[in-house]
C-alpha cells in the first residue's frame, strides 16, 4: 500500500487571482499535482459572495454570484481542472458567519437587519477584529448556511466541504440579541450573565453551534455518505473561549471528518509546541488520523523558509500526523516557485493518496504513533 497523507493548500480571492480565469486555475493545478500535493480548498464564500451561482444568494440577497466572477463559475472550473490532473475538491466557506469586514455589516445586515449579532455592551453590531457578524445562533442565519452548502454538495462533484475559524464559530461577545436572551431566559429563568468569558454561558452557546454542526454533517451525509466534513478551526482552548468553538466536543461526537487547526506561527519552535499539545493532550489513537494541521505558507510580506517549511513537515511525520494543509497558494509561486520545488524534490518527492473515509475514521495509527511518543521520551531522558 502506497502513501496516504493529506497533501493540501487553500485557493483564496485575497492577494491572489488564480481563481479569476479558467487558464489560472487550470495552471495552478498543474504546478499542484506536480509538486505532490492531493487536494485543493477553493474559496466559495466570502465578503458576502459566493464563487459559483448560488440560488440561496439569488433569492435571499439577490446577488448571484460574486461580481468579478458574472458570467463564469470558477467553482466547475476548478472541480473539472482538478479532476483532470488527479486532485480532490474540497469547498472552503471562508467567511463562515461573518457577514462583512469593517463595512458595518455590509449587504446582507443591510437587507436582513434582523439577523445582526449584538454584542454585550448595550446590544451593538458585533464586531471582532475588523469583522461584523450575523447571528450565528440564530436558527434562520443557520438555515441560510445550510442551504449554502448543500447546494454545493448536491450541485458540484465535490469530495467534501470545509469550514474554519468563522464557521461553525462566533465571538463570545455575542448572543445578546433579543432571540438568544429570550431563549436562555426560557431555561434558567434568568438572562445571560453580562461577564461573557462566564463558563457556563461559554459552553451554552458553544452547544448551539455544536448542534448546528451535528446537523450539518447529517445533511450533508445523507446527499453522499462519502463527503467529508472539514473545519480548520483555530487552537482550543482559545478557540473555545474567544469563538465558542468546541471541537475536542466534535471529535468526541464524531461530527468532523477533517481537523485542520491553524497552526500560524512563524518559527519552527511555537509550531512544534502547538503540534505536540494537540497531538499528546487533545488527540486520541482514534481520532489523530483526522488531523492534518493548517501551516502559514504567506500572509502579507511573510513567506515560510525552506528550512521552516521541511521541518515542518518531518515533525508532523514523527508525531504521526499524516498530512497538512497550506495557506495560501501564492506561498508556492514565490521567487520562482521555489518552496513547489522543494516540496517536489524534498518531502513530496513521493506521490501520496488521499485519505478515504475508512483511513480517517479507522483510528487505526499503528503502533508506530505509540513507539515515536517513547522515542521522544526516552531523548529527553538520555
């Protein structure tokens, strides 16, 4: 039996424009599977748009498709470009629940004001990091989401679809709408603490997304059992007290297919400490084989070393993490596609197969996770 890792990089619309013609996309998957890499996340959603023609946008919103994209459906295009050249598709809803970026709410706050998230303090737009957000808690926000991504899954040739850090997420400075107080006040017979770190209130709205997610995945399994559920959320426990995302709960639940948790850090140290802690404290035999961590390729000026970028790797492989995924593309085609060279000719010189169902699900990590944990042990020993 050959190689099985998770060989994976994002497609963005933000500092790039592979996704703007059909020849870009069709180059980008060539230098992709020749530099050894198995699946592709194209961006679908985002900045209140999505990248193929969506009848859910059309009759809530009224707006097709993103604008630079009238005419085309990037989305076929890279599902039939990929398929061509041996690559899996996975659809990656970036902006989740999110509805605009320092825009106020933008366009879809402006026609739906009654999905607005508010926040804690007196019931203000919520707004965290320069993003504004619809009411994730929201069963009718939840329901225009669902729709979104069945209407990929049931339209597209797709192999799955992918959430992240806006989805299924949403700040913990919300749920102070009239809905979820009313909701919480239904069952405790008292409103929500105006501390919102409060632990219990954490987990309460923690469980409402959870739920969200557990349906989703049912919806999405009952149009092909085969499609993967993925999410690249960000590092529990931050990600849980900052964004309400549960996902050791996922895990336990058996409600993700695919963990990508961000791991952007820029030296080979900090990435090291994230991957053992997960590896060693969040991870079971049973659940490790979904794990296959997201790596910061490029953001702005900042480019992954070769150095950084192999390390990473070869650690990931000791841990027995079988697999990665990249953000962003544009990271590959740096100088002269450079970091695609060594990949090529480094760590995925060897092509890999892409994960079945079976291989995530098996919980099978040989013996080998149990003896690389006692090799580690015993160098810190001697």
């Amino acid at each position: 039996m050959g190689t099985i890792e998770t060989r994976g990089i994002w497609l963005t619309t933000t500092d790039s424009k592979v996704l703007r013609s059909k020849q870009r996309i069709a180059e980008a998957m060539d230098l992709l599977a020749e530099t050894g890499f198995n699946v592709v996340f194209p961006v679908v959603w985002n900045k209140a748009v999505t990248l193929y023609p969506s009848q859910t946008m059309q009759q809530t919103f009224g707006v097709e498709i993103d604008p630079m994209s009238l005419g085309r459906d990037p989305l076929e295009e890279v599902v039939v470009e990929a398929r061509r050249v041996g690559l899996k598709v996975i659809p990656w809803f970036e902006y989740g629940f999110a509805s605009s970026y320092n825009l106020n709410g933008g366009v879809l706050l402006q026609k739906k004001p009654e999905w607005t998230a508010r926040d804690y303090r007196n019931g203000n737009l919520l707004k965290k990091n320069g993003f504004e957000w619809l009411n994730a808690l929201d069963s009718q926000v939840q329901e225009f989401f669902l729709n979104l991504v069945l209407e990929v899954v049931k339209t597209y040739d797709v192999d799955g679809v992918q959430g992240d850090d806006r989805f299924p997420a949403f700040p913990s400075e919300g749920g102070y709408d009239e809905g979820t107080v009313g909701l919480y006040h239904q069952q405790f017979d008292r409103n929500p603490p105006q501390n919102p770190k409060d632990r219990q209130w954490l987990q309460w709205r923690a469980d409402i997304l959870t739920g969200f997610l557990a349906n989703l995945y049912q919806e999405v399994k009952a149009v092909n059992p085969n499609l993967l559920v993925a999410i690249a959320p960000n590092i529990h426990d931050w990600a849980f007290q900052e964004y309400l995302q549960d996902s050791p709960t996922w895990l336990k639940r058996g409600i993700v297919d695919m963990i990508q948790p961000q791991i952007y850090r820029r030296d080979f140290g900090s990435y090291c400490a994230i991957a053992d802690k997960l590896v060693n404290q969040r991870f079971t035999d049973a659940t490790l084989p979904k794990l296959a961590p997201g790596i910061l390729m490029k953001l702005g000026s900042y480019c992954i070393s070769p150095e950084y970028l192999v390390q990473a790797i070869e650690y990931n492989r000791q841990l027995d993490i079988q697999g990665e995924v990249f953000f962003f593309y544009e990271g590959l085609r740096e100088n002269n596609n450079n970091l695609a060279k060594v990949l090529r000719n480094g760590p995925y010189a060897k092509s890999a197969s892409f994960p079945t169902l079976s291989d995530l699900s098996a919980g099978a990590v040989s013996s080998k996770r149990t003896s690389s944990i006692w090799q580690r042990l015993l160098k810190k020993i001697f």
